[in-house]
C-alpha cells in the first residue's frame, strides 16, 4: 500500500538473477523464450520495488553493484548476512568420522542447491574417490531425496531435513569433514560457507560461491572453479592435516571478526537510524 512510513527494503538475494541462470541453462530451447518472459516480469518487479524504498539493503558489495548498474543513484547499503551461535557452537565439539565425509548442506527447492549438488556427485566425488577410496558424500537438506535422490549409492548418502530441523543441521557440520561448494549460480551470501567457517569445516567452493564473503583463497577458503581442480583441493586438505587445520583457523578468525551477528546487528542498527531519521 501508499504510505509515507519510510522503508528499507533488504534485498537477501536478486531474484531475477537466480531464474535468469535457470533460463540459460535451460536445454529444451523451444521454451527459453518463455521463460525469458517469466525473467523480464521478475526483474520489472523487483526493480520497481528497489525504487520505491528509503534504502535497499544487499548482502554483498557485489549485488549492491549489480542494483546501480540496473537502477543508478539507488540509495542502497551493503549489510552482510551472519552466521547464528548454533554454528558458533560446534567450534572444538566435532565429531571426527571413521571415513572422511565430504558434503554439502542447503535447501534443494532451490535451484542453484540442487544444481550444485549434481555436480559434485556427478562430477567431482568419482574423482576425489578414486584418490581416496573410503570418502563419503553426503548431501543433506530439505528435498534432497526428491531432487538428488538418483545418486545415491556408491559412498554417496543423500539426507532429507524437514525445513525447521536445526538440529539435523548442526549434525551435518559436526559429522562433516570438508564442505564442498560447486555453485554455479549467482546470488547473495552462501550462509552455508558461513555456517562451516564457524563449526570448523573448511570449505572447497567456486568464484561464484564465494561472492559476498571476503575470504581469501588458500587461507579462509580454496576457491576452484573446474571439477578437477575443486577435487584436487579437497584431496589436498584431506591429506594434509597442518594444512586443513590452517584454513579451519584462518576462516574462524574472520567469521568472528566480520560475520559474527554482535557485529552485523551494529551495522544494521546504524541503517535503520539513516533511515528512520530521514523522513
């Protein structure tokens, strides 16, 4: 509705972004046109709905980019999303597995999730498995048996979580060796890679996948773009103990110091008094 009530509106992810990726890759081509139709109607909502704000809040330096170029002199802030005292928590109480567990967490009634998770069971793990015979891929999340649930079998689990289930979560990071994360599409912060540098899981993940966290590769996070190279990380953190023990440090410290909520809260606090004070 009309109001004279300011608004800041917090953009978690740009919507149009995540189908535009779908719509690309699309292999049936007789309906891309379509779906270009169902891309151009979201980026003219979401759009429109930028320029009605006070502020628009993105997640990332990236996305805050991506708004500007779409619509210039937005007045949009970068506020970064946290990772919650759950994942805090498990730092120094993780559960050291027989096997090596490689796997990857989210909610797979997403498209970029579902996506990704193909891509490591399909063409990273065979290749992390022929180098290490006794690793586990587990993929765990909401949907996951639904969407992934054709590759399982040969050392890959696949684990449905109800949407609330916070505990099975926690689990996924405590019984979790290293956390790969082959993302192809674009789209706000991984909280999942967050979730991970706090439990004390080092992450394998993409350029793409990265965006929106300011890790460093070869010291909070490995960043491979190609299958090979994501496998050859993972191998060489699974190997090499003073190494996997570096990276989980390194990315500890700076979840702590950029993306721990006492330090984000601030941030935001600041936005809303810009904002309130403003009318």
């Amino acid at each position: 509705p009309e109001t004279k009530i300011p608004i800041l509106l917090v953009d978690q992810t740009i919507e149009f972004q995540v189908y535009q990726h779908f719509a690309d890759t699309f292999k049936f081509w007789p309906i891309k046109p379509l779906l270009a139709i169902d891309v151009f109607k979201i980026k003219y909502w979401e759009t429109g709905f930028w320029k009605k704000a006070a502020k628009v809040v993105a997640v990332s330096e990236a996305d805050k980019q991506k708004m500007l170029a779409l619509v210039p002199n937005l007045n949009v802030e970068v506020v970064p999303n946290g990772v919650g005292e759950d994942l805090m928590s498990i730092w120094g109480k993780k559960i050291k597995p027989e096997k090596p567990v490689i796997f990857f967490q989210g909610n797979f009634l997403w498209l970029q999730n579902t996506e990704a998770a193909r891509i490591l069971a399909r063409d990273i793990f065979p290749k992390i498995k022929k180098v290490i015979p006794q690793v586990i891929c587990r993929i765990v999340g909401q949907g996951a048996k639904e969407k992934i649930g054709e590759f399982a079998g040969g050392g890959v689990e696949i684990q449905d979580l109800e949407t609330a289930d916070t505990q099975g979560v926690k689990e996924a990071y405590r019984q979790g060796t290293v956390l790969v994360v082959p993302l192809a599409g674009p789209g706000g912060t991984r909280l999942k890679i967050l979730g991970a540098m706090a439990a004390g899981v080092p992450v394998v993940t993409t350029q793409t996948g990265i965006e929106g966290i300011e890790a460093e590769d070869g010291k909070e996070v490995l960043i491979r773009n190609e299958p090979e190279a994501i496998a050859e990380g993972t191998i060489k953190l699974l190997k090499e103990q003073e190494f996997y023990e570096r990276v989980t440090k390194a990315a500890r410290i700076l979840v702590e110091e950029k993306y721990a909520w006492s330090k984000i809260s601030e941030i935001l606090d600041q936005v809303y008094q810009e904002v309130g004070h403003a009318r």
